[in-house]
C-alpha cells in the first residue's frame, strides 16, 4: 500500500484494521461478507485523554494520599446587575465563576504525547467540587441548578479550571434607613455542602472581586466588591466559606427629581397658605389640598420600598414631616379664620395679647401696622390713626364738640322765629336736639369701637400669619438642609 493513500497529518499516527461487514440484503435470506481495509487515525488528545480516563473514578476526590485535603480556589466576577427587588429583597445577578482544583489523576508526561499541554473533558465525566451558595434561591432547589454545562480544562500537572456563566439568585437582606441615599451589602457565601476543611480546603483566587467586565446599571452603582475568607465550626467539622461582599450605592437623581422635588414645592406651597387673605375664603381648601397631594407621594413611594418595621426610610420621614407641618397649617388657618372673624361678634382682645403682639409685631417687620391700632388716645377713647381719611373713625368728634354744635343749632332755630321765644320752648327744643345728637354721638361711638375691635383682631391674625410663615421657611429649609447632606 503506498503512502499516498493515507493524508499526512503532524501527531497522528495509522492503524489499519480490517474489519468484517456483514449485511443482510432484503430480498435474498443470506448474509453477504466483505472484506476491507478500514483507515483510523487518532489524534494525541485522544490518546491522553484515554490515558488519564483508564481507570478513573469520578466520585472520589482526585488525591493519591486519601488524608490531603483537595486544594480549590474560586473567583466570582460581576458581568451584570439583572435586578434587586426591593419589596421581596432578592439580588439577580450575571455573573462569571471560576473555580480552579488539583486533580493528582490528570497528570502526564508532554513528551510521550506530542507536546500536548493540556485539553477539555465534559462535566460529567470529571470529579467536580461541591461548591455551592448558601443563599440560592433558584426554584430548582439544587445547590447547582444555575450551573451552566461548560467543560472543565485540564493541564499536563492535573490543574483544573472550571469557567462558567452563573445566573445567582439571592437573598439580600436591606437596610432602608438612609432611603434614596442608602448602600447595600449583599453577602455570598460560598462553600462545600458536604466536605470539611480535612477533604477540601477552600480560598479564595483573588483578593479582590473582579468588577472589571460590570455592566452599568441606571439605578445602582458597585461602591464595592471585596473577597475575604473565614472558616466555621459546626458538628460535622470546621468548614471553610469564601464570602463575596457586594456593596451596592442607589442613583437618587431619580427619586430626587420625581419624589423630593415635588415634596418640596408642595411644603412651600403648604407654607404660603399663610400669605393668602383670610377674606377670599380659600385658605382651607388650599391647605386641604396640599396635605392630599402629599398624601398621594407617599403611596406612591411604599411600593418602591420593601415593608419594614426595623427602621423607617428617609424619605419616608420627609414624607412624614411634610404631612405633619400640612396638617398644622390647615388647623392653623381654621384657627387663623376664627380670630379674623372674632370681631364680628365684638369681643374684645385681651390685654396680654395685645402686648405680646406689640413685641412680636415689631420682630416679624410689622411694627407699623401693629402700633397704630394697638396704640390708643385714652380722652376719645378712639384708636389713632396715621391716615386720618383711611378710617371711618377719624370724624368722630369729643362730646364738647357735639354740645358746642347742638348750641349752634338752637341759636339758629331761635333767630329763624326772631328771638321771641326765650322760655320754655327754647329749652324743650334745646334738649330735644341734645338728645338727638348724643344718640347719634353715642351710635358713632359704638360703630367706631366695633370698627376697632375688627381691626384689632384683623391685625391679631395679620401677625400670627407672619409668624407662622417666617416659622415654616425656617422649618423647610433646617430640614431639606439636613435631608439633602
């Protein structure tokens, strides 16, 4: 046979086999045998591959002493934050895995099989550490059911190498407290479920995690990844865990645009209920409507956070804090409206009030108004005034004016008949106008004090309103302060 008849291919070597083809026709009962040369050509891979297999059992751990223990490493790298339901607190992550062990079986010599470094047997057929994550949550419930069926590669030495894609589904439990500004930490732990630091002594490949191929996320952010190793004793023996420490930073432009922008516009909305006339009627309704608007964030809100009795979110106390000072405002302007309207029913305002709204009036920039109601001329008994035409009270007269005046009117009626009647008639007719204009002095009075007390009480509600406007900016701004550092 000549050369030619077999391809010449580098590390193969041919076998010729003759093998006896028997084949049953269809027609005929009889069996037909042919005889021929059959080419086989094997590869060196092949040839190791049935070197390192002869004999091989893939449930016992790969040592040639049975008291070592297997050495194994594994490194986890972050490929991309799927999901972190918050309400359910379970983390989705893609991820790359990478576990390295020593197999004592796989080795051999790279000079008797054509330089061959190293090659890829299936998963099946090699002995597989038992790594698992504690906090699994795959509905398969198998410590391995997120495993993807990749090979494992193998060096001439017996180093093993497993590189899988992992789909990791965790609990993580979180901390709410600082909610939108909070960081989370999401703990993995991994170790053997069934062998002890005796039969498999577990590391960790790297100090640090490997982030380098994370895809961003628009909600969070890696703040950091850390690996670190400890050992724990339980009654079977001490068992080593590799813990992959994930801390995870929220994105709070989000929340701050759609959530706490919002909040705050309506506090000071909230707040400027009390620059709004009490006359126009419409301060209540106003103050009623802010304290639902906020009502209706904060729905929104609790669906976005998981449901806690350890802490209360944040945002949540903002939220809280708004609808607080909404809810006082709009009792304060119920309040505000009754003092406003107190003078209708002419009762008058206590002394002590008034000489607190006379300190109070002067600090809040309202020294003027307060001053010229509150600051009386005790001969007429009749507030003074700045601007005598501004009030109707400015043409109320002293009684000696009004008697002078009534004089004035009986010389005249007097004159009119000639000055003949000087005795009885005079008199009569003297005390009739008299009379007369003491009524009408005495109704003018009595306008003019309940045209005083309105005032009065108008200015009573015109500071408290300053006060609890200059009282609800301080707040807002002490506390978005605090809230935004």
């Amino acid at each position: 046979m000549k050369r030619g008849f077999c391809p010449s291919f580098p590390h193969w070597e041919l076998h010729l086999k003759i093998n006896i083809v028997r084949r049953r026709t269809s027609s005929i009962d009889k069996e037909c045998t042919f005889g021929f040369f059959v080419a086989k050509f094997e590869n060196w891979e092949m040839k190791v591959i049935r070197h390192i297999m002869n004999g091989y059992e893939k449930s016992a751990r790969p040592v040639l002493n049975s008291a070592d223990p297997v050495p194994v490493s594994v490194d986890i790298g972050l490929r991309e934050l799927v999901q972190l339901d918050q309400p359910k607190q379970i983390i989705n992550l893609n991820t790359w895995w990478r576990i390295f062990w020593k197999d004592e079986f796989f080795t051999w010599n790279i000079s008797d099989f054509g330089n061959v470094t190293s090659i890829v047997l299936g998963l099946d057929s090699v002995w597989l550490p038992d790594i698992v994550l504690w906090s699994n949550l795959n509905t398969d419930k198998s410590p391995r059911a997120s495993y993807s069926k990749t090979d494992v590669v193998v060096s001439n030495e017996g180093s093993m190498a497993w590189y899988t894609p992992v789909q990791l589904e965790s609990s993580c439990a979180l901390d709410i407290e600082d909610f939108p500004f909070d960081i989370q930490t999401c703990p993995f732990i991994l170790s053997s479920w069934n062998y002890a630091e005796a039969k498999l002594n577990l590391s960790a490949y790297h100090t640090n995690g490997d982030q380098a191929h994370f895809k961003p996320n628009s909600e969070w952010e890696i703040h950091s990844y850390t690996v670190s190793r400890r050992a724990n004793v339980y009654i079977s023996g001490t068992y080593p865990e590799v813990v992959f420490t994930l801390q995870l930073k929220r994105k709070s432009l989000y929340y701050l645009y759609n959530l706490v922008m919002p909040c705050i516009l309506l506090m000071l909305l909230s707040a400027l209920v009390f620059s709004l006339p009490l006359e126009s009627g419409e301060r209540i309704v106003l103050a009623i409507t802010v304290t639902l608007a906020m009502t209706v964030f904060l729905l929104v809100i609790k669906d976005a956070i998981p449901p806690s009795s350890d802490s209360v979110p944040l945002l949540v106390q903002f939220f809280g804090m708004a609808i607080v000072m909404s809810v006082v405002n709009t009792g304060l302007s119920i309040f505000m409206s009754n003092l406003f309207y107190r003078g209708e029913y002419e009762m008058p305002v206590p002394v002590w009030l008034e000489k607190v709204l006379l300190i109070v009036g002067t600090s809040v920039g309202l020294k003027k108004n307060v001053e010229s109601v509150f600051t009386c001329n005790k001969n007429t008994m009749i507030c003074v005034q700045e601007d005598a035409k501004s009030t109707p009270t400015s043409n109320l007269r002293t009684q000696k004016e009004f008697t002078f005046t009534a004089d004035n009117v009986v010389s005249n009626i007097v004159n009119d008949v000639g000055g003949k009647t000087e005795g009885t008639i005079v008199k009569q007719i003297q005390q009739l106008l008299s009379g007369v204009i003491l009524a009408i002095e005495g109704k003018q009075m009595k306008q003019a004090q309940a045209e005083g007390l309105k005032k009065k009480w108008k200015t009573v509600s015109l500071v408290l309103d300053r006060v609890c406007l200059i009282f609800n900016l301080i707040v807002i701004t002490v506390t978005c302060s605090v809230y935004l550092t």
